[in-house]
C-alpha cells in the first residue's frame, strides 16, 4: 500500500540516494517533481490558458518591458558564460577531451557548482519569451519548436546539477550562453521599433549559429565514447542526445522559415515580370509545367496570340 500511494516518495528517494551533496538543498533540487511541474505548468499556460484569456483581449503593447527584459537576460547570459569560462574551460584547469566532475570543495570547483545552479534557473527565466508572445498575440511564434526547446530544459539540467555540478557537461552552458548573449541581443534591438529593422540583417546566421552549437555539443559529448574518461556514460548520452534533437528541431525551422522565404521572394519576381511557373498562381493565371512560362507581354510581342489562346483553354 505505501507503495502504491507514494510514487513520488520513492523516485525522490531513489534519486535523493545518489546526489550530489553540495547541490542537495538549493531551491528545487531535492525533488524532480517541482521541475517538472513548472515545465508542464509552461505549456499549459502557452498552449491553453493563455490563448483562451487573451481570447477577447487586444495584443498587449510590450516594447518597454521587452526591451528590459532582453537587456537583463544579455547581461544574465552574459554574467553566466564569463562564470563558466572563469572557472573552468578558459581557466587552463578542464580538459576540453574529458574533465571529470570534481567534487571537492575547492573554490573555482565551488564556482563551477553555483553557475550550474544559476545556468538551471536561467531556463526558468526564459519561459517569458514565450508568456510575452501570447500576451501580443503572436501565435504564430509559438512554434513546436519554441515549446520543446525551452519546455525541456529546466528538466534536463535539473539532472546535471542534481549529479554531475560541474566537469563536462557545462561546456553545454557555455556554448549555450554565448549564444544567447547574441540572440537576446537582437531581440532587445527588434523590439526598439521598425527603424532599428536595418540593422536585423543576420537573423537567418542567428539560427545557423544555433545549429552549430549543437554540432559542437554533440562532438564534445560523443568523444568520451571512444576514449577513457571518468564520466558517467548516462550523461553523455543523455547530452549528446539533447544536441541531435534540437540540432534537427532547428534545422526543420530553418528550411521551413528561409526556404519558404526564399521561395516567396522568387514567386514575386515571377509575379512581377509576368512569369508563371507550375503551382504558382499569379495575376496572369497561366501554367507552364513546371518551366519557366513566358510573359504575356512576351506572346503579344511575338504576335503569338493564337498560342495565347490556346494556353488560355488548356488550364
């Protein structure tokens, strides 16, 4: 009976028995459950709840607070990537083949341990990306791809800090926050208006940017496969893994956003030079099968109306 009415007594003691010490009572570490918790309470709000309340409601105007907010997470990413590097990868103290979670109490190693805190919380901080969305009515933004990514994280590096504070896996962290020091720094310029759209030309290398992120990711984590490393194999896997989802999650996005583009850009080209090709409907209404068709102007000049016609009656 205890056992059937205390599954969550359970898993926390099972967990609770291989933590790391140091880490064991900081906010939200001795259970699982209040991570996973606010992750789920995330998509709910994002998916349903939010929508619904902002149903009848007009977009809310944000550009003061969004230009807060991304300012402060600039310089959060910012504090956190200098913390990581400081007191460890460009400290000449890790192994960039394979650095070993270090549980003593030396100061630097205790360093290492509080930014991975602070790198966990951060996740929980970018949930208002996706809250300031609903609240201007941006659907549109709030993508699969949007909501896997930061509806996963907090829960992901949950298990970092609980066992392995420290040593390889935060070259995740690092990575991640130089990243978002760049990426919050376009989304403080975007939300200043449309005149400061001019200077939003590298979007589309944002997101390449994140790609090889996890290209880098992915190395660094599988590389303890093939060599001798005290690791755990677990967290290699569990890392590496996370690298390949969302590497292919955002490569989905960058075909879907900049193909698409690229596409439409090319179609009102052809729309404005009276050029049709197959499946693209334009104001002359003509098909080519799939090859370049040619103007209409083009068959008028030629004097080729009888082939105008006859193209007329075979759509």
């Amino acid at each position: 009976m205890a056992v059937t009415l205390n599954p969550f007594t359970l898993v926390n003691n099972f967990l609770n028995k291989y933590q790391d010490p140091r880490t064991a009572n900081w906010l939200f570490m001795s259970s699982p459950f209040y991570t996973l918790g606010l992750c789920l309470s995330y998509v709910y709000i994002v998916k349903v709840l939010g929508p619904k309340l902002m149903e009848n409601r007009k977009p809310f105007q944000l550009k003061n607070i969004l230009i807060v907010y991304n300012a402060f997470q600039v310089l959060f990413s910012l504090w956190l990537f200098w913390g990581i590097a400081a007191n460890g990868w460009f400290s000449g103290e890790y192994n960039w083949q394979c650095q070993p979670v270090d549980y003593s109490t030396k100061p630097s190693t205790v360093n290492m341990v509080h930014m991975s805190w602070w790198y966990y919380f951060s996740k929980f901080t970018e949930f208002f990306d996706t809250f300031f969305f609903v609240m201007r009515k941006k659907y549109d933004q709030v993508s699969t791809l949007h909501v896997i990514h930061h509806g996963v994280m907090p829960m992901s590096v949950w298990f970092g800090v609980k066992f392995t504070p420290g040593g390889h896996s935060t070259f995740f962290g690092l990575l991640n926050t130089f990243v978002h020091i760049i990426m919050y720094s376009y989304y403080m310029v975007s939300a200043m208006g449309p005149q400061y759209q001019k200077y939003l030309w590298w979007k589309k290398y944002l997101t390449t940017l994140q790609m090889v992120q996890f290209i880098g990711i992915m190395v660094h984590a599988f590389q303890l496969l093939f060599i001798d490393c005290n690791y755990p194999r677990a967290f290699v896997w569990w890392i590496g893994m996370h690298a390949v989802m969302f590497f292919f999650l955002f490569k989905e996005f960058y075909n879907q956003t900049y193909h698409r583009q690229q596409k439409a850009k090319k179609d009102a080209e052809d729309r404005k030079n009276g050029v049709v090709t197959e499946g693209n409907s334009q104001e002359n209404g003509f098909v080519s099968n799939g090859k370049p068709g040619k103007s209409v102007n083009e068959y008028y000049v030629n004097g080729t109306t009888a082939e105008l016609q006859n193209r007329i009656k075979s759509q």
